[in-house]
C-alpha cells in the first residue's frame, strides 16, 4: 500500500490551502448582499429596538462582539 502520510499529518501545502479556502468562505459571506441578509439585518435591528428602547443598538452590538470573539477563536483554532 502506497502511503504518502502517517495517519493525522496533513502536508504544510494542504494546510494553507485549507486556511485560504475559509478565508475566502468567510469574505464570501461577509461581503454578501442579497435580500434574505438584508432581512436578517432588518430584524436584528427591530429586536434590538424592542429589547432596549433607551439604548437600541446594545443587543446588535452584543451580538457582534459575541460573533466577533467566535470567529478569533475559530482563527486561532485554525492556526494551530
């Protein structure tokens, strides 16, 4: 049997083109216009609204923030 790796070694080349392909999935989807996100928004920042009058963009923040630290851990992750 021809084996070119041991069992959990991925080549260093493989690596970066599996770091590249999520870099690029996720700038995809950051950089994505279309009618559903544009509704998803429209309702983050009516509940947003509704949660906290005095202070409506505290929840939208929030979940920023929260989706901000997922994807640095989701980095960090990678680069390991």
């Amino acid at each position: 049997m021809l084996r070119l790796f041991q069992a959990g070694m991925i080549a260093a080349p493989m690596q970066g083109l599996k770091r590249l392909i999520y870099l690029l999935t996720a700038l995809g989807v950051a950089l994505t216009r279309h009618r559903l996100v544009d509704l998803a928004a429209d309702r983050v920042r009516h509940a947003s609204g509704l949660m906290n009058h005095s202070d409506p963009d505290r929840a939208a923040n929030t979940l920023m923030v929260s989706l901000w630290c997922g994807a640095n851990a989701q980095a960090a992750a990678l680069k390991q």
